[in-house]
C-alpha cells in the first residue's frame, strides 16, 4: 500500500524518538536482599522454599547479608558446605558478606569451640575464590583484594555496577563487629575503611546515580554504636555519615542482624548540634530468624524516591 511522504517521515521520526528514548532511558533494577538465615534444622525447609521462590521472581541478582546460622549452631565444616551449596542453587547471582555467627561466634561451646580466625579463613577459602559471584549464572566482581594489594586478604569486600548504580558490600559484622578481638578486629577495621573510601570514589569517577551497601551489622543496636570508644562500629558510623553526606546521591544501605524489617533514615550529617537526617539516604533491615523471609527490592532512576521495597513472604500452613 502507497503512503503519503508526510507520513512515512512522520513515521521514522517517531520510531526514532521511541529509540532514542528506550536508549536514554535506564531499566529499573529488580534484586533481591535476605540473610540471617537458615538459624535451625526445622527452618531449611522454609530456606530452600524460599530460594525456589526467589527463582520464580527472577531477579538481576540477591544479595545475602551474612549470618547463614544461628549463634549458636554448630559452624561445622559440613554445614557450611551446604550452605555454600545451597547459594549455587540460585539461578541469578548471589552475593553473599559474612556475618558474625559463620565466624566470630564460633568459639561458644554450643557452636563447636572453634577458633573464629580459623572460620573466617576457612568462609573465604570457600566462598571467595575468584572474582565473581555465586549462583548458577555468576557476574564479574571487583574486589579489595585484586585492588589494594595491601588488603590481599579481605577477598570478600567487593563492588559492581548495574546500570547507573553502584553496589558495594563490606565486612561489618554484629557482635560489635568482633570489637573484642583487637588482633582481629583491629586490620579488617582499617580494610574495611579503605573499601569505603574506594567506593565513595568509584562512585564519583563512575557519574553513578545510585549507591547501594551492604554488610551484616545493625550499626544502629544500640545508640552508642557511633559515639563509644568501644564500639567496633563507631569508625565505619562516622565514616559513612561524612561520605554519603558528601555524595549527595540516592543512597540505600542493606544489613541483616536484629530479624525485623525495618525501612529508615538513620544516617545523619555531620554538623554538631545542627545534624540531620540525609534524606537521600535510605536503610532496610531485612527479616530473618524465624521469619525466613526477604525483599525485592526495586531501583527506578526515572523516579525523584528511586527505591520500592517488597517483602517476598512464603505462603504459609494454617
């Protein structure tokens, strides 16, 4: 059929537009966040329910904010092989940061009296040994240790970027981040700092629009966590509060730890008797315990508020 040459000019401009518009436009990025779970042998069939369901909404990737056991369950060789199996069942990615019950717990008697170095040695033998991911279809990581040769040993930090949007994960723990044992604590303190300054700046050199964090800590535990000289957490408090705040971005930190979902603003910018909230920084809490459960969670950058949350709850018996 013949077309006036209006029209077809009409046309392509329009195709055009539609084009360049799905070009200039950035996809949402739909993920998954869960951990602190599964804490008991009657709550692993829940576990891999969940994961079966978490397949079906086919996320871009999860992210797991450590604690894979409770604090006081065995930290078994065999145990933590299921676990590191089970995260190869997910058919996206899986990142995973530890928590304090995989390692620094470890030394209670009830959880087999180990020594929490050599566990911790033995998480990063086991689950960091190259730079991607995990699950079925695992995506290239960058990590500290390939970065920083310095910090060669602190395999788990590590970033990657999604769009316009940079996620990062850090080995904050809980247990107040393993304060206690100074010989520890004391190296992967000022590992850690280093990552979050590296991040901060990946995130600036990048033009990123978005950040994401994620590590295993509920820094906010008790209201001296950023005050306290002995408070493993207070450093990385400060820290973050000066760089977000300089950052100015869309900002959504992720942890696990206390097993309540909870969405807040408890970052603050510096500024003595004048701080406030960052309002562009965000925090979610995810379940766990005995709610094995987790949170899609979506990022949106053609929204002003670009995160949506979801709790992705398992049916269940009456």
């Amino acid at each position: 059929m013949n077309k006036n040459p209006l029209q077809c000019v009409r046309m392509i401009c329009f195709i055009s537009f539609v084009l360049l518009g799905c070009v200039a436009k950035a996809e949402p990025i739909r993920f998954i966040a869960l951990g602190d779970l599964p804490y008991r042998t009657k709550d692993e069939e829940a576990y891999f329910a969940l994961i079966q369901e978490i397949n079906r909404q086919k996320p871009q990737f999860s992210i797991f904010v450590g604690d894979t056991k409770s604090g006081g369950s065995p930290c078994s060789d065999a145990y933590l092989r299921k676990i590191h199996a089970s995260f190869n069942l997910f058919e996206a990615p899986l990142i995973y940061t530890p928590g304090d019950n995989e390692w620094t717990d470890c030394h209670r008697l009830n959880a087999g009296g180990y020594d929490p170095v050599e566990r911790l040695q033995f998480i990063r033998a086991l689950h960091f040994t190259d730079a991607k991911s995990q699950g079925k279809n695992p995506i290239a990581l960058i990590r500290q240790s390939d970065l920083q040769p310095q910090f060669s040993e602190f395999v788990e930090n590590a970033y990657w970027i999604s769009g316009k949007t940079l996620f990062a994960t850090v080995h904050i723990v809980g247990s107040n981040n393993n304060f206690a044992q100074q010989a520890e604590y004391v190296p992967r303190n000022r590992a850690n700092l280093a990552w979050l300054e590296t991040v901060f700046a990946a995130a600036k050199q990048n033009s990123i629009d978005h950040l994401v964090l994620a590590f295993q800590a509920d820094m906010f535990y008790t209201s001296k966590s950023a005050t306290s000289d002995q408070s493993g957490l207070r450093d990385s408090i400060l820290l973050m509060n000066r760089k977000l705040a300089e950052l100015a971005k869309p900002t959504l930190i992720i942890h696990g730890d206390s097993h309540r979902l909870i969405i807040d603003q408890p970052f603050m910018a510096p500024g003595g008797s004048n701080r406030r909230p960052l309002h562009q920084v965000y925090r979610v809490q995810v379940m766990g315990d005995e709610q094995v459960e987790a949170v899609e969670i979506t990022i949106d950058g053609s929204k002003n508020s670009p995160f949506s949350f979801r709790p992705l709850l398992l049916s269940r018996k009456p």
